[in-house]
C-alpha cells in the first residue's frame, strides 16, 4: 500500500444514487479516492458494487449525483473521463479464438495507437505480466491466471491513470490471486489510482489503503482496514505469565479479566489502540508484576462485514467514529 496522496482526488462522488424500477442500488453515496491509492468497496453480492463501477466509469448513467473522475465530470465531458481510464469488469473481456499478442493488439488499435507504437506497449505489457511465451497461443489455451492478467495487461494499453477493477480474482487459484496482488501494487508504486470490488475481504485487508462497506444501498462504515476492525466488538489485550504468582497477583488485580488458568493467561477487553495498551502497560509497571508475553488480537474484516451487513448493524455514531 501507498500513502501517496492529492489534493484532488482521483475518483469523487458526492450523493451518487442510482434506481432500477423499485428498487434502489445506490442511496446517495460519498466517495473520494486520494490519487496513487487503492480503494475497496465491499458488500454481499447485488449490493452496487458492480453498479458503482459501471457509472463511474461511463457504463451506466447515474439518477443523480455530482461525479468526478480524473478531475472530470462525468455528466458534461465523459469522453474526457473513458480517455483516463481502465476497466477490468468481473467477466474477462479476452477474446479466446485470436491470441494474447493480437488481442493485446486489438485493445491498441481500439485506442488508436500508432502501429508501431501499439505493437511496442503490447511487447512491454506482455512482458511485463509474464505472457510473451505464450503471446503467440490461443487465448483460450490459456489458464484462468493468465487469462486475468491478459485481461489486465489489455486494460493498461493506453497508460491509464486510474483503473476500475471488478472483482479481478474472482476464480482465481491462491497463487494466481497472491499473484495479480503483485501486479496491482506494482501499478500503484507508480502512481496509478485502483477502484477494487472484491469479494474476498482478505484481498481488500492485503491491498486498500481505505475501505468502504456498501449494504442496503448506502455506505455502512468507511475507513482503513484497522480502523473498521476496531469498530467491532471482541478486541482484546492477552497476558501470558510463566511465573503462578505473578498471574495470580495480576488475575486478582485486574478488573475484567477472562482467566485461563491452565494457560497462565489474562484476557483484558481492548480495541487495542495505542492509549489502551500504554494505560495496561502503566497499570503491570506500577503494580511490580511481568508478564512474559502481551499480545493483541483484534477483529478481522470478516468479523467487520458480517458486522456491517448482518441482521445486527452498528450504531450511526458508532460509524461517524471511521467517516
């Protein structure tokens, strides 16, 4: 992840909203995407993710809201904002009867690239996404891995600055998946600003620098992975000892406190933030007792998405605290 940051964001949307017939995908939705960052919008499946990355990148027309992408908007100059942009929708738009090399070609003929100039970015984007021995072969031949990055390096002809990726691993083996993560960083070390629908919260934790969770059409909660994780209920601080006594004393002074006494471990409720741990950290150096071993375990982003979008919700001012 990168902290890169503008002063203008790369992708902003203020009261997005977007019905069809009866029902409301998106209920008047903030977002703003700091430039060279990636962001990821979470939610179950029909929650508008896919319906947020169609609109803004010029798919589908919003019913209102004021949109921003790439410092254009998207209502007066679209054409301004499809020349900045990349899209990598969740169905791979691989063309499987021509090979990687001519689809590769296709995309720059697509962009009205010069020949020679498109051949050159289809031999460095092949290159670069480790397919120039298979540039030759059937897209088809191709596994699910490499269909993804193909699909991938089709989206960068044309030096994008800001890409929309839907869903990009869905399918996709571990290692293939640990291996379009690679990639997606690599474009953001360069400056390159990533849209990320996912359905894999582990992905969203390894990747996005902010967060948002999408249900019922509006966002739930937004911030960094571990600032959603302290949301949720279920922190806590362990303290192991070795020493029966030093437990003992330490058990007896604390207020609640889970015991473990076969483990020799105290469990302290905590969201686990800086000022918690110094405040236990005072309380064991003024109280003369040592514990071998402080660990933290907070929530994941499972804990946060069943949380944000089960029948049980948090609060409103429980989410104003990460807005």
């Amino acid at each position: 992840m990168t902290s890169t940051t503008s002063h203008s964001p790369a992708i902003a949307a203020h009261g997005l909203r977007k019905a069809y017939g009866d029902k409301t995908v998106l209920d008047g939705i903030d977002l703003a995407v700091p430039t060279g960052t990636v962001f990821s919008l979470l939610g179950p499946n029909g929650a508008g993710k896919t319906t947020a990355v169609k609109i803004l990148s010029t798919l589908v027309s919003a019913d209102a809201g004021e949109l921003r992408v790439g410092g254009h908007d998207l209502a007066t100059d679209p054409q301004a904002v499809r020349a900045a942009i990349g899209v990598t929708g969740q169905f791979s738009a691989v063309d499987g009867l021509i090979t990687g090399e001519e689809n590769m070609l296709l995309m720059a003929d697509l962009h009205h690239l010069p020949r020679d100039e498109g051949r050159k970015s289809a031999a460095e984007l092949l290159e670069r996404f480790d397919l120039t021995d298979a540039a030759k072969k059937p897209a088809s031949t191709y596994s699910g891995g490499m269909k993804r990055r193909l699909d991938l390096a089709m989206t960068l002809v044309g030096n994008p600055r800001i890409i929309f990726l839907d869903e990009p691993t869905t399918g996709l083996d571990p290692r293939s998946r640990h291996n379009m993560w690679g990639i997606i960083r690599g474009l953001v070390a360069d400056g390159v600003t990533v849209f990320l629908t996912t359905q894999y919260l582990e992905e969203a934790d390894e990747l996005a620098d902010r967060i948002a969770v999408l249900h019922d059409g509006k966002i739930a909660a937004e911030g960094s992975a571990d600032e959603l994780k302290r949301l949720i209920p279920g922190g806590h601080v362990r303290l192991r000892f070795t020493d029966p006594d030093a437990y003992q004393s330490a058990a007896t002074a604390l207020r609640e406190v889970t015991r473990d006494d076969e483990a020799l471990a105290l469990q302290i409720p905590s969201d686990g933030s800086q000022r918690e741990l110094r405040s236990i950290l005072d309380w064991l150096d003024t109280a003369g007792v040592e514990a071998d071993e402080l660990t933290v375990h907070t929530p994941d982003l499972d804990d946060v998405f069943f949380a944000l979008t089960g029948p049980a919700t948090l609060t409103d001012s429980t989410k104003e605290n990460v807005r």
